[in-house]
C-alpha cells in the first residue's frame, strides 16, 4: 500500500501545493514486505495527491500529479 509518511506521527513527504524536484522521494509503497521509495520524473508542484494514504495501489495506478 501507499505510504506518504515516513513514520507515525512524521509529517508527509509532499502535500498539495509542493515544489518538487526530479529524483525527490514523493512517498513509499509497500510491495511484498519491501519497502520501495516513489521519485518525481520531473521537476514541478505538486496539484493533486490521487491515491489514498494506507490503501492499496495497483501497477501504473497514478499517485500523484506534478505539473512541470
């Protein structure tokens, strides 16, 4: 699943509104027990966080929008 914390009680990596760079760590997903860090392909800000923190996310399901 979707992790966008990186510990309980830590504030998110990104929220809404972010300036992000290409290569910054947007969130975790869990996928059989490993942990995989999720990087922003591009430079830009963040205007939509899709997928629901602690829900379970398919492969190419979109996570976030980042416009450039």
């Amino acid at each position: 699943g979707l992790q966008e914390f990186a510990a309980a009680g830590e504030p998110p990596f990104i929220k809404v509104g972010d300036k992000v760079q290409k290569g910054q760590v947007l969130c975790i997903v869990e996928a059989m027990k490993l942990m995989n860090e999720i990087e922003s392909d591009q430079t830009g800000t963040v205007v939509d966080i899709v997928a629901e923190d602690g829900k379970p996310v398919s492969l190419d399901t979109p996570l976030f929008v980042v416009q450039p």
